[in-house]
C-alpha cells in the first residue's frame, strides 16, 4: 500500500469513528433527557438559567417549578440553587430562584445557594464543595433535558453523586426545532467533556 493509500485509509478511519462517537453521543443525550430518575437524595440541584430584572425567566422557571415539586414530594430535605450574575445584573439567578422557590413554599432554611457560576462546569464544582461542607452525598440534578447528560458526566468529575430528574415544562422543550439545536449542540459539548474529565481539566 503506498503511503498516500495509508493516510487515506487512517484518514477515514478516523472520519468514521468520529461520525459514530458524535452518533453515540446524540443517542446518549437524547435517551438522559427522556429518563427521570429521581429517587430519593439529600439535595436537590438546580441549574441556573437567565433571570430578567429579578424574575426568573421561563426557562428558569421550568427548573425551579420541578425542583420545587420533587422537594415537596419528600425526596430531598435541601435545594441547591446555583447561578451567578450576568453582565449587568445587579442580582445572581440563584438569588432570584431563591425568592421564587420561597413564594412556593420552600423554607428559607432549605436553600442553599452557588451564586458565582456563570458555567455549568463552574456551578457544579462549586455545589461539589458546599455538599461537602455540609455532609450531603447524593444530589438530584434538575435542568433542561438536553443538560442532563453532560451535566452528570461533569458531576461524576467533581465527585458529586447523582442522578438526573429533567424538567418537562421548559419552553424549549416545546419548541421542536430549538429543541432540536440544543440537543446537536450538547451532542458535540459531551465528547470534549468526557474528554476533559481524562485529562483533568
């Protein structure tokens, strides 16, 4: 074979376990947003999503409703309300999810709050220590289902175990197309994040 044939071949070779992992992942993000499986934990975790001039926005909403039925129903004694402040906000997403889930009934006393994250991953490392300061060892991850793979893949790094439950009244869930683009986006985000969870990073 001569060496132009070679790198041809490796070249396709590696065009085509690209294509499958990308396949795998989409499958993969796909099937953890359609399976809730809350069960019983001591913490509910929430993602943070934008919040308009205190109020939170539909998506965050969506987040914080769920999270506020699954601790009504007893599965965890504490919310975990994560999120910092955009540019040019003068209140974080977890404040205002705070003041929100507050009005539902939650007691004061059951929040917990991560208001500097402005990533998923930043959120999540920062949940990691306040359950390790508090003695908390499982943790329900609430968010949109095209977050819940990665979302898991990135507490496992931080050694948070979980287990998902995804929202089923978020705005973008019913929006098909939008739907649609998240989940390509998420399909491409885990792989670097499975990646960078080996190296460390």
């Amino acid at each position: 074979m001569s060496p132009r044939s070679l790198t041809r071949l490796v070249m396709t070779k590696f065009v085509l376990a690209a294509l499958a992992a990308w396949v795998i992942s989409v499958i993969g993000v796909i099937v953890w947003g359609a399976w809730d499986r809350a069960r019983p934990a001591d913490a509910i975790v929430v993602l943070g999503a934008a919040q308009y001039a205190g109020r939170p926005s539909p998506v965050l909403k969506a987040r914080l409703d769920h999270a506020v039925q699954l601790w009504k129903q007893g599965l965890a004694p504490r919310l975990v309300l994560t999120g910092g402040r955009g540019t040019g906000d003068t209140i974080s997403e977890a404040d205002v999810g705070r003041r929100y889930v507050m009005k539902a009934g939650v007691a004061d006393t059951a929040i917990l709050l991560e208001n500097q994250g402005r990533t998923t991953t930043a959120s999540i490392e920062a949940v990691a220590t306040i359950m390790s300061d508090k003695e908390l060892k499982q943790a329900i991850l609430v968010s949109d289902p095209f977050h819940m793979l990665r979302l898991q893949i990135i507490a496992k790094r931080f050694g948070v175990q979980s287990v998902t439950s995804p929202t089923r009244t978020s705005p973008i869930s019913a929006n098909r197309l939008e739907a649609l683009a998240y989940v390509m986006s998420e399909s491409v985000k885990v792989p670097a994040t499975i990646v960078l969870a080996i190296l460390g990073r």
